[in-house]
C-alpha cells in the first residue's frame, strides 16, 4: 500500500470524525497501525494535524455567510458580544494549558490503550450530561455569552487527551452551561477554525520535513479528503442534533474502546 492511498484512507477518516463526538485523534492514533504508518517518521507527525485543518475548511465553507455576517457586522450590545471576541475567549484556555500540555500528552498517551479508555469514560460523560441537561437551550450562536464561551473553552482543555474528542468535549461543555446541542456544535465548529488551525501550525513548524522531500503531495492528498468528507459530515451532523440525541454515539465510543481495550489484552505478548 502506498503512502498516497494511506493518505486517502486517513483524509476520509479524519474527515468523517473531526465533529463527530468520536475522538477523531483517536480514531487516527489506532488506524495508523493497521495501515503499516510509523507516526514517528515524516510525514506522519504533521499530517494528523494538518488534515484536521482540511476539515475546519469545510466548516468555513459550510457556515460561510452566517459566519461572514457575524463577523463583519457589530452588536448592538458592543463589542464583548462579537463573535470574534467569544472565540478568542474560547480559544485562550487551550492556548494556555493545551500547549505546555501537548508534548507531554504526544509522548505518553497517543498509544491505543489510552485512546480506548477515553473513550469509554468520554461516552458515560455523554450519557450523563445528555440526561441531566436534555436538549433545552438557546437557540443561537448569537445568544452565546462570553462567559459561556469562556466555559466551553475551559472544557476544550480536556480534548488534550487522546480519544476524548474536541467536538465531544465542546459540545457536551456547550450543553452543560445551557446551549441546545444543535448550537453548541456550531459553536465548537467555530471555536475548532483557531483552535485546530494553531495546533497544525504548530506541528508543521516543529515537524518542517514533514513538507519536504516527495511529501507535500501526501500531505494535500489527504487535505483534500479530509476536506470533502467533512462537508458533508457537518451539514448532515447539524441537521441531526437538531432531532435527535447524542447517545447512540456514546454506545459506539464503548463498543470501540471495549474491543480495542479486549485486544490488547489479548494479544499482548
């Protein structure tokens, strides 16, 4: 299997799990093996990152004129109720705990073990917060106060482990301080646009070979799927939590982190 097809297989996979509350990082982490990728050696270390920015293009493209008008016009409450000003908000606590965090988390948990755990405890946090809080809640991103974006924010730091899921964390925050799923999605989509941006940023610089050598053609092709395959997922993931519950998602975090948890044991030398 060549690297162009591995690249095609984890372009789809991260876009089909970037905004699903699934752990996309995760799915990533225990897909990698099973397609012969050594995630020390160029390119692998910057793509994981970099095909999560292919799948935070789709949601500009999908939210393009609700976020060109929120941007552009002014609140007639000021300017603390911008969007902008929320998302920076939202973003800080990432930058301030996610960063020192980062190497230590890539170091010791970006291993299967730990992925299928955070899975599992992610999915009783879904089940948990879903039945205290229900679907009530405003029901726009305009009505989003800087508070709760800072709270939302405050929840994106535990993302930092693998397998618990940026979106899962985002969302479930969002709900927990009162937002209705459907909102609190597209409010971690937008909080993902910098948020996932920074961190791919991040690894291309600390990983500058990733871009060399034969590699920057792997690195667009999987760009490229993650990015057509996100499309798709947002606009069919909102239009679902506007409908219907979280949990069926929560049931297949378990059914993977019990299997992939089952097979380590297993085979474990």
């Amino acid at each position: 299997m060549g690297d162009g097809v591995r690249a095609v297989i984890l372009g789809i996979i991260e876009g089909l799990t970037e905004f699903l509350p699934v752990s996309s990082t995760g799915h990533m982490i225990l897909a990698m093996p099973a397609l012969g990728v050594d995630g020390e050696r160029d390119p692998w270390p910057a793509f994981l990152y970099l095909v999560q920015v292919g799948a935070i293009l789709a949601v500009v493209v999908h939210f393009f004129r609700p976020l060109a008008r929120q941007i552009m016009s002014r609140p007639p409450t000021g300017l603390r109720d911008h969007l902008l000003v929320k998302l920076a908000a939202g973003t800080l606590p990432a930058a301030i705990i996610g960063i020192p965090l980062n190497d230590w988390a890539e170091r010791h948990l970006e291993k299967p073990a730990p992925v299928a755990m955070a899975l599992v405890v992610g999915a009783v946090a879904m089940i948990a917060i879903e039945r205290w809080c229900g679907r009530r809640g405003i029901e726009r991103v305009e009505d989003v106060t800087l508070r709760q974006a800072v709270l939302v924010g405050l929840a994106q730091c535990v993302s930092i482990i693998p397998g618990t899921s940026r979106a899962m964390a985002t969302i479930m925050g969002g709900m927990v301080v009162g937002m209705s799923p459907a909102v609190a999605a597209e409010f971690s989509f937008y909080m993902a646009i910098p948020t996932i941006c920074g961190a791919g940023l991040y690894r291309v610089v600390k990983h500058p070979d990733s871009l060399g050598g034969g590699h920057l053609s792997v690195m667009a092709i999987g760009f490229l799927a993650s990015f057509l395959v996100a499309w798709a997922v947002v606009a069919v993931f909102i239009r679902y939590l506007k409908r219907r519950p979280l949990w069926p998602f929560a049931v297949y975090r378990i059914v993977i982190g019990a299997a992939v948890l089952a097979g380590s044991v297993y085979w474990r030398p």
